[in-house]
C-alpha cells in the first residue's frame, strides 16, 4: 500500500468515524444478541417508515446556519393538539369517517399551529443568534410546561370537551393515554396511512427499481428539453443499488425468508416525496439564499438577503415537517401518551442524524437516512445483547440512552471546538498581517 493510499484511507476513516464506529457496533451487536435477520428487518422497516420524516426535518434549518433544531418538540406538540381535537370529532361527529380522511385532518389542523409555533420559535432565534440549539432545548421545555397546562387545565376546564372518553374522571384535564384504534362504533387513526398498501419485502424492491427507472427516464428527457445535465453522480449509485435489490428479490430463498416483512409503501412514498422536496427546494432561490445564510451571515446580508426573514422561513418548514412526522409516528404507535409522546422527539431524530455523519454545519438526505438504519439497528438489539452479554436486559437500554446523549454531547463538543478555533484565527490573522507590514 503506497502512502497515499494509506492518507486517503486514514481521511476517509477520520471524515466518516462516526458511522464507521456505528456500523461496527451495530454489526457487533447483531452477533451478540442473537437476533433473527427476519426479526431485525422487520422492526427496522416498521421504525424506519415512522421515524424518517422527523429526521428529515431537522436538514434545513442545519443548512441555514441554525444547527441541530431542538424545537421540532413544538411541532411535534401542534400534531398532537391536533390529533386529540380529531379524536373528539371521530367520537362524537363523525364517526364513520375513513381513517385516511381523518388522518387529512389531523394535517390540516396542525398546520396552521406548526407555522405558528414555528414563526414564534424563529423570531425568538433570531434575537440569539449563535445560540439557537440552546435556545430551542430550553424553549422545548418552555413549550411542554404551556403544553401541560393546555391538556390538564384548559381542555375540560376553560374550553368544555364534551366527550367525557377522552377525559380524566373529574371532567377537567386529558387521559394519560389515548388509544387511536378503530371500534366497531368509531374509526380510529391506527395505521390510517400503513394500512393504505402493503406489499412483502420482494415487490417493495421491484417497486422501489420500476421507480428508479421511471425517474431516471422523466430526469433524462427534461434534460434533454433544457439541455442540461440532470442525473448526478449519487443517483447512479442509487441505481445500481436498487437495481442489486431487484436482482436479490427474485432469488426463492430470499422470497421465503421475507414473506413475513411487509412494507407500507405509501409512508414510504411519503419520505421519498419529502426528500425529493428537500432537494428540489434547495435549488430554489429562496433554497439558495439559506445556503448563503448558513455559510455566512455577513456576506448574505451584504447581498440584499434578509437574513432574519430567511431564518424564520427555515424554522417553519422544519417545524411543520416534524408535525408531520409526529403524525406519521403516532399512527403507526397506536397509542397517543398525551403527556409524554413529544418529549424524545428532538434527543432521538437528533441522535439518528448525527450518527450518519452529520454535524451542527452540515447534513445531508443520505446521512439522515444512514442515521436512522444505524441508530434504529442499535435499538432493536442492544436489550438483548445487554441480556447476553451481562445477564440484564437493562444494561442495552442504559447503553442506548448513553448513546443518544453521547453522539450529541460529542457533536456540540467539536462544534465549541471548532467556533473556538475560528475565532482565535480571527484575531491571530489580523495580528499577524499588521506585524508583517510593519517588517516591510
């Protein structure tokens, strides 16, 4: 091995020594506990459809400058203050309403709350630049105390619910828990979207390259039409890892092993429009002039951009998405815990995000999405490797939430690191010019 190899090898392992140690620990783990591979994809694709929306929505605002937004535990909020005025309309109004319908509602509820919320939590950041993920952790916090007193005040007390179901006994506060399950009285939001198609593993990968290449013929010929390359780089490996998948699917022995995987294709086709948003918005002007932001704030209001405008523009988007999420994620839970159901929100999408590589600068669709197999990979075996390994199945979950907490202690770590060293090259440049002119 040459030297240089050996640098790009030792690059390559330092740029990405995140996701290379979790994928060695996730390897290690699976060996450890035990698992079935049927059992791990199968809560894999589960966890991977309820949870990548709330992931995805952390992107833009870490492109606008503004870090790792902590205050998607608002829109989370704006989703559950919707699903339970809904749940009260299904069990009083209207009962026979398709789940699908009422999952639409759910949607067009939280999204006026979520803007709002979203525009509060920009404006607030706006007024502490170089401080926002502090200030959307404490603001996370904030928010649950006014939440709190929302559920177990104002609901029953101030504002009269006249369904008593969804209330406490006295009539005054919310249920600990409501289950979202359909009767056969009233439809319910359980897996009002899963429910919609679900395929085995097998035809999910067909579908997934019949997909692939529709996209890859529409990218060509509008190409073509405005003469300009369309397909990068990164889609081609996209494609020849579907197209892999596509050959595996026809192989009997994996038909056999995956006939009990079933995949919601629609929340899929969810995310996949969702990321495909991403991308597209970015390349708008408005996409554009958030990069700007991101990369330099000075230099971006310099240009004529209004960079508080912006900002407040990123959070919104990132907080009605994680609404949306929120959605996603308790209709394929089941079971709304009213009180509590928000509050790991931002710790895991956050998580998941920094341990595909991503950072308080930088992240990307790729990285979230590596984030979430990785992460999620973990969570599913750590219990019983802890049970193997240490005779308690505690010491997996204790490890998971070292996990959780460490990615993002490390991340914040070398982001400080990092404005530090920025800042004395800051003042070391200027020193150092000065005594250069004056030895000349």
């Amino acid at each position: 091995m040459t030297k240089s190899t050996a640098r790009k090898i030792t690059s390559f392992l330092f740029a990405y020594k995140v996701p290379v140690l979790f994928i060695l620990l996730s390897i290690g783990g699976i060996l450890v506990s035990g698992q079935s591979l049927n059992f791990i994809l199968m809560e894999l694709a589960s966890r991977f459809g309820r949870d990548t929306f709330l992931v995805l929505a952390l992107i833009i605002p870490v492109v606008s400058g503004m870090g790792l937004n902590f205050s998607i535990v608002v829109g989370a909020m704006a989703a559950q203050i919707a699903i339970f005025w809904v749940m009260h309309l299904l069990q009083t109004v209207i009962p026979t309403c398709p789940p699908v319908l009422a999952f639409l509602l759910c949607v067009l509820i939280s999204t006026p709350i979520a803007s709002l919320f979203g525009y509060l939590a920009g404006k607030l950041f706006n007024m502490m630049k170089g401080a926002e993920m502090i200030g959307g952790l404490i603001l996370g916090y904030f928010s649950d105390g006014l939440y709190q007193l929302l559920f177990l005040f104002i609901f029953g007390g101030l504002i009269p619910i006249a369904n008593k179901t969804l209330m406490i006994a006295t009539g005054i506060g919310v249920k600990n828990t409501i289950d979202l399950s359909s009767t056969k009285k009233v439809n319910g939001l359980k897996y009002a979207i899963d429910n919609i198609w679900k395929v085995p593993l097998t035809e999910f990968l067909q579908l997934v390259f019949a997909g692939v290449v529709l996209y890859a013929i529409g990218a060509f010929l509008y190409g073509k039409i405005k003469n300009r390359k369309v397909l990068s780089g990164r889609f081609w490996i996209l494609f020849g890892i579907s197209a892999i998948l596509f050959g595996v699917s026809f192989i009997p022995a994996f038909i056999q092993f995956s006939m009990i995987i079933s995949i919601p294709v629609v929340t899929y086709m969810l995310i996949a429009v969702f990321c495909l948003f991403i991308q597209w918005f970015l390349k708008t002007r408005l996409g554009q002039n958030m990069r700007a932001v991101g990369q330099n704030k000075v230099v971006a209001n310099a240009a004529g951009i209004n960079v508080d405008k912006v900002r407040i523009i990123s959070i919104i988007i990132s907080t009605v998405m994680a609404a949306f999420g929120q959605l996603i994620y308790l209709q394929n839970i089941g079971v709304f815990t009213t009180y509590g159901a928000h509050k790991n929100v931002a710790l895991y999408s956050i998580a998941a995000l920094l341990v595909g590589g991503a950072s308080v600068y930088k992240a990307t669709i790729g990285q979230a999405i590596l984030g979430i197999i990785l992460f999620h990979i973990l969570f599913i075996v750590s219990p019983l490797a802890g049970q193997t390994l240490m005779n308690d199945a505690m010491i997996g979950e204790y490890f998971r939430v070292f996990i959780c907490y460490g990615v993002i202690a490390m991340s914040l770590a070398m982001h400080a690191w990092t404005m530090k060293n920025t800042k004395e090259k800051k003042v070391i440049e200027p020193i150092a010019l000065e005594s250069e002119v004056k030895d000349n």
